[in-house]
C-alpha cells in the first residue's frame, strides 16, 4: 500500500490518500450557458430570460446565423444550401505558449497558491495536433502551430482563459476549458476556445511520488518516471478537450455524446431522465456515449480518467451537425409545411468516426432533414409531415433559444403516427432537455411504417425545480414567437465501406 503524503495548509492536514475524486466545472459552453437551469427559482429565471430578451435587442435580434423561414434554399425547396456559402477549409490555430511561468490555484482548505505552468514539449505539441488530426479526419478541418499569415482562423489557447483568471479549484471545481459559444453550422470561422491541462501539474507538483496523480488521473507512475506519467495525461487531456471546445464552437452540445441512435440516453442515470421534460421514457442504453467526444459528467457521467486513459472519438449525432456545417441541406418552412406538402429526410454523406460500438463496422445511413422556420405568432403549431418505417427510431432537435437563430424563441416539439382515417397518435414529445431550453427529442420508436408529423410550437410553459413557470404571465410572451432550426434525423449501421470524408460542394 502507497504511504500517505500528507500537505499541510493554513487550516491544518489534509491526507491525499483520501482523496479520490475533485469537483468538476461542467458549464463550458461560452456565452450559451449548458447548465442545468431547472434548480434556478423564477427570480432567477426571469432574470435570464430578460438578459437574454436585452442581448437580442442589442444585436439587431440577428441572433447566432440567422434564420427567417422564407428563405428559398433551392428551386424545389429540398435543394442544397452551403452555410452562409463558406465552404472553406476551418483552419485552427493551436497556441501552446504560456502567459506566465506560474498560475494560481486554489487547493486545500481554501489555500491559494502559485504552481509552475506546464511547458508543453515539442513532442507534447506535436502528439495533441496529431489526435485531433484524427478526431476531425473526414472533416474539412486543417491545424497549424504557426500563426496563420491571413485569412479567418479558429484558436485553441491551450493555457486557463476563465475570467476569473483560475481554473482550478478543489473545493469550487475543475474547469478544463471553454468554448467562446455554440455556433451551429459553423457559421463563425474566427471563434476561440481555451484548453487548460495544469490540474495533473497541481497534483504532481503537490505529491511528486505521483500517487495523488495516479489516484485522480487513473495512469500509473511506471518505474518512478513520473514526467511520462504526467505527460501521457497531459496529451490526452487536453487532446479530448480540445477536440470537444472545438466541437462546440462547430457547433456541437454535449448530448451529441448520446450513443448510438436508437439506444437512448444511459442507464446510468445520469442524465436523470426527469431532468427532461416530461420525463424521458425512451430507450436507456446508450452507454456508449462515455466514450465520445462530447461527452460530459451532465450528459453521461464522464469524469476524470475518461479524459486522460483514452483518446475519444466523435458519435453519430455529431456526425450530422459537423456534415451539415460543410455541406447542410438547409430547408425552408414555407417549402416544407402545411398543405399536402411532404418533407423528404434526405441522404447524408459523412464518414463513420465510430472507434468502439455498435456502429464500427461498416457504414452509416444517415437521413436528416433540417429547417429553417419560425413562429409568427403565440400558439402557432408548424407541422411537418414525412415517412418512416418501423424499428427504425427518429431524433429531432430544435434550435431557438439557447443556440438562437434570429429573434429567439422556445420551442418544443411533437411527433404523431397518422392513422388511416387522419387522426394523429402521439409517439413521443419534448418541450426541454436536460440542459438549457431548447427541445431534444432522442430516439422515438418507429413501431409502424407510414406517415409521421413533427409539430413544432412554443408552448407556454418552462419546468423550474420548483414547478411550472408560465412565460406569458411573467411577462415574457415574446419568447413564444420566433426563429428556429429543426433538425430531424434517422441514423443505422449498414455493412460494406462508406465515404472517407463529407463531399465538397457540387459545382
């Protein structure tokens, strides 16, 4: 048994052999929150919703891209548009250099002290652009240590860049980094990211037997060589975070981690299925979401060694949103909704980056349809009507309030089965994830083939811890019109090769 390394603080001993685990910070999303809101009472809610109501009036409503839902994408409204028409590679600086030789952080007892910056090394630099490489292989995606000499560039800032000027905190959390926000489609092509990897420098620096490292991290010191064990931590961290803040910033959140479609959230409860509304009573087997890019403790329960023992890889869901970014179909609601009009859920050419799971072999079919609409007017309910065939199962998210689109809007949405005499049967609905606002509607059983309608609306209603919260009689009606995107998607494994790499644009 490793003997105890005692560090003594101002506020007496503290025992690292006791400690096994360290509060994480999972809100890491930018300027579009990602927490978990329903613990917030309605003091706290109105004031979020009105800041947010402030911001969109500050910007023009202009929102984050934009979308009107009369814009024509094509001459029969199913066509291809190419977001905002840039098609460009995304190239992403890597900035490994360090502002300052030391960085504070808080440790034990509240103890504030300095600890030396880790200098990552040639071969460190190196090895973190190589597995994010991999991670975005398939994608029109480029990274570079060298400054680029012109054109737009996204930036990973691989030191702390939290506002407070710390991230790290034993008794506050962890914060491993932040993305500048959740841009959809990648609309945004100069955004910036920071990844900080000195928590491992904090415990070594504390212990250098390497045992408090081992016991956080989960990577054995081999033959006294703790440097090797701390830099193969290092790398992978900052690797899987990297690739994940990058991932938001094109556009990801984190229940893109969910595994593989059809198989639900995961059973270990976390996330809790009443943490969406109503209660998620779908499927709960996606486990294999802990092993994803986008996973997060709030979204499957990942924690430490999940970053640092393994190199993560991107999941089918956040196949489709980085497909879409360089090559999206994006319809519109007039095209699309209402009458005798049909939405087609069309092909997407992607490749399949599943490592470990269901899908690893073989291919992916992916159908996804993704529009552009909005809500002109309070109890206004836009339907969209298309087919679908049993065993296959249907996910659909909306896009309005937490990532807005134009003036925002919160959303929900509702799938029905239409019998044969016209009468709908409702098969699964979702007004709020289990982070933010937005509706995420995740593997809805497809038990008969024939005509399915999503409904999209803007109810009068949010789940708060404490009960329902009414947005009209608060004063915030005008978050039940709006601008959205939808995006509703089948994805299944099919056998033989499939695309190495999202096409480029047709001419």
């Amino acid at each position: 048994m490793a003997s105890s390394v005692v560090f003594s603080t101002m506020s007496g001993a503290q025992d690292m052999s006791s400690v096994t685990s360290l509060p994480v910070i999972l809100d890491d999303c930018g300027a579009v929150s990602c927490r978990d809101r329903r613990d917030l009472d309605s003091t706290a809610i109105s004031a979020l919703l009105s800041a947010a109501i402030a911001a969109e009036n500050n910007a023009g409503g202009n929102g984050n891209g934009g979308g009107n839902g009369n814009t024509s994408s094509g001459g029969n409204g199913q066509g291809l548009a190419l977001g905002n028409g840039v098609n460009d590679t995304q190239v992403v600086y890597l900035d490994f250099a360090q502002s300052s030789p030391t960085f504070p952080a808080t440790i034990f007892g509240g103890v504030q002290a300095n600890f030396v910056s880790h200098t990552y090394t040639a071969a460190e630099r190196d090895a973190v652009q190589a597995n994010l490489e991999a991670a975005y292989s398939g994608f029109n995606v480029s990274f570079t240590q060298d400054v680029p000499a012109s054109g737009e560039f996204s930036t990973l800032n691989f030191e702390c860049g939290n506002a407070s000027g710390q991230c790290i905190d034993f008794g506050g959390g962890i914060l491993f980094g932040r993305a500048q926000h959740i841009d959809i489609r990648n609309d945004i092509r100069d955004d910036s990211a920071f990844v900080d990897a000195n928590l491992w420098e904090v415990l070594v620096q504390l212990d250098p037997s390497g045992n408090f490292f081992t016991a956080i991290s989960g990577i054995p010191v081999v033959g006294g060589d703790v440097q090797a064990a701390l830099s193969i931590a290092i790398v992978n961290q900052a690797s899987n975070t990297g690739a994940h803040e990058l991932g938001h910033n094109m556009g990801l959140r984190h229940h893109d981690s969910f595994g593989a479609p059809g198989t639900g959230i995961p059973s270990t409860g976390v996330p809790d299925p009443s943490a969406f509304f109503p209660t998620f009573d779908g499927p709960q087997n996606g486990d294999e979401g802990i092993l994803h890019t986008m996973a997060s403790g709030a979204s499957v329960g990942s924690g430490f060694t999940d970053s640092t023992t393994r190199i993560r890889f991107f999941s089918e869901r956040s196949v489709i949103k980085l497909a879409a970014g360089e090559r999206g179909r994006l319809l519109a609601e007039s095209d699309v909704s209402g009458g005798n009009k049909k939405l087609h859920l069309r092909n997407v050419v992607a490749p399949n980056t599943i490592e470990i799971g269901d899908n690893a072999e073989g291919s992916l079919d992916i159908r996804e349809a993704l529009i552009a609409g909005r809500i002109d007017v309070a109890n206004e309910i836009d339907s969209y009507r298309f087919k679908a065939k049993a065993g296959q199962s249907l996910s659909a998210e909306f896009n309005g309030f937490d990532v807005p689109r134009g003036e925002a809007v919160i959303g929900a949405l509702s799938l029905y089965f239409v019998e044969d005499d016209g009468s709908h049967t409702l098969v699964a609905q979702n007004f709020q994830n289990f982070e933010g606002f937005d509706a995420f509607l995740v593997d809805a059983p497809i038990e008969r083939s024939g005509d399915y309608v999503m409904e999209v609306s803007a109810p009068d209603i949010l789940l708060l811890g404490g009960g329902l919260f009414s947005l009209e009689a608060n004063g915030f009606g005008t978050l039940r019109t709006g601008d959205y995107e939808v995006s509703i998607y089948i994805v299944d494994g099919k056998p033989g090769a499939g695309p190495s790499s999202v096409p480029g644009p047709t001419s």
